[in-house]
C-alpha cells in the first residue's frame, strides 16, 4: 500500500470557535481525512471534543473522520461514535480488555478499525491482533497534546511493523502517523512506507493553513512544490 499518501489534518490544533470553517479550509486545499483526537482525561491528561461535537461536524465535509480514541473502554462508546458518523476508528489496546472482539465489531459495523502504538509500545504487541485490522497509527509522540517534536526512533518502528505485515501476508494494512508532523519531516517519514500523516500543529498554526496542506502533500508524494 506504499502508493497512497493521505494528509489527515487533526482538528486538535484548530480553533475550536470556528471548527466548521477550518474543516472547509483544509477539504477545500485537498486534505483526505478529518483525524479527530478524542481525549478523556483519563487515559491522557487532557480533555478533547465527544460524540456531540462529532455529530454536529458531521454534516459540513464528505470527508472520512479519523477518530483516534484516547480513552479508557474505549468499548462502551466506539457504537456512540460509529453513529455520530465516524469512518475510522482506532483505540489503545492497553484500554480495552477483549480488542479482538471490538475490532470485529467495528469492522461489523463497515467501518475500518486499526490499533495505535504508543512511542513506548513495541511492535510485537500486535501479533495477535494484526490479522484483523486495517491500520496501524503509530503515535510518534506521546499521546495527549498537541504541539510536540516528532520522536525520531518512531521510524524504526515504521520498518519494524512492515517486517511484521509481510511475514504475515497483511502488507494491505495502512500506517498511519501521529505527532510532530511537519514539511521538514514528511518525505522521510513517507519514504519509510508510511501512508496517512496526521498533523495538526504545522497545518493550522500556520499562517496559511490551505497552503501548508497542498505543501505537506506535495513532499509526502515527492513531488515538486
């Protein structure tokens, strides 16, 4: 799958007094996916957006929504966000107690599920599971705020898991990358096999948002900007 680059803008970053227009933005300068961080306070210290939030976003793009649960029994809620119209949905493994039966059920549900890997996770954690999923997000800072520097090892990791996926026939799964994802370092971070970059900070803290986005997909596809 080493042919599709999607740009994932992560709304975390975003104003959140005009979410509606930032989303537009980026769609309009031709983002792929919504990533939507969705935070407890429990699982990670901070607090983000829920299921309502989700469900009044919902109708103002065609774009998938990305939703990386930070959360604790991320079970009891993944059918709340299945309804408020998420297309993906991704959760911590540690968080949940029978993953295989969640990942089943999301998939039951026609929308993709993958697992996310902290920078502390190792790979082998998915053994078991990886025959089920359809992506990995592998978190390239600790997972919590937004605005933190990329954890270079994280690339390591990347060639780590694609090892795993050819061993076991799933070089279908897509790897997503979340955290500190910028136009300094996405070429490198594609050229390693990554598919779906999230970013947040570098897109909307920019002083041109559409353009940063048209900029970060033009090296993530090595063309020229």
């Amino acid at each position: 799958m080493e042919d599709i680059k999607m740009i994932a803008p992560s709304i975390l970053s975003a104003d959140f007094s005009k979410l509606g227009q930032e989303i537009k933005t980026v769609e309009q300068a031709g983002a792929d996916i919504i990533h939507l961080d969705i935070m407890d306070g429990r699982y990670v210290p901070n607090i983000t957006i829920g299921i309502p939030v989700v469900e009044s976003l919902r109708p103002l793009t065609n774009l998938p929504f990305d939703a990386h649960l930070m959360i604790v029994e991320p079970e009891r809620y993944v059918p709340d966000f299945i309804k408020a119209g998420c297309d993906m949905i991704s959760f911590h493994m540690d968080a949940c107690v029978h993953s295989h039966r969640l990942v089943d059920y999301i998939k039951s549900q026609g929308v993709k599920a993958g697992v996310v890997l902290n920078p502390a996770t190792p790979v082998n954690t998915l053994d078991e599971i990886i025959h089920y999923i359809d992506y990995v997000l592998i978190m390239s800072v600790n997972p919590g705020f937004g605005g933190q520097r990329f954890i270079p090892q994280t690339l390591e990791k990347v060639k780590k898991l694609k090892i795993l996926m050819e061993e076991t026939g799933r070089m279908d799964i897509l790897i997503e990358i979340d955290g500190g994802i910028n136009e300094n370092n996405i070429a490198e971070v594609s050229s390693a096999g990554v598919n779906i970059f999230v970013a947040g900070s570098s897109i909307f803290k920019a002083e041109d948002p559409a353009e940063m986005v048209k900029k970060l997909k033009q090296k993530a596809t090595f063309t020229e900007v």
